[in-house]
C-alpha cells in the first residue's frame, strides 16, 4: 500500500532528517570517532543514532510541550 504525503508533510520529514544527522555529527562528534575497524565503528555508530535520536525528541517535545516537567521523559 503507497502512503502519499503532502509536500508540507515531506518538508516536515526532511527538516526533521537534517535535524537529526546535524546531532548525529555535531553533538555526538561522530566524524571524530577514530575507530579504524567495522567491528568497532558499528556498535559506536549504533549507539551515538540512538543518543542522536533521543536528543532530537527531548528537543522537540520540549517545544512542543514547553510547560510539562522533565520528569514526564525521563
């Protein structure tokens, strides 16, 4: 089944995706990661898209819901 999105919509999404990978890179320095194997650098990748990821909410749900108490996220 092909889901259509709005091109509103698909700006959202892409803003969101440069969002993300901007934290990826710059919060999580992934770019400076020195690790010279596959065996290390995916385990290291994998955990900075998750930090990256749960930045990205905090961020967002923060603006969203400026008046709710951190306590409601973590």
């Amino acid at each position: 089944m092909l889901v259509s999105i709005s091109d509103r919509e698909g700006d959202i999404y892409e803003w969101q995706i440069e969002i993300y990978f901007k934290v990826l890179k710059s919060g999580c320095k992934i770019e400076e990661r020195q690790l010279e194997t596959a065996e290390r650098i995916k385990p290291c990748i994998a955990l900075y898209m998750i930090v990256a990821w749960r930045v990205l909410f905090v961020t967002m749900f923060g603006r969203e819901c400026p008046d709710l108490p951190c306590t409601a996220l973590f």
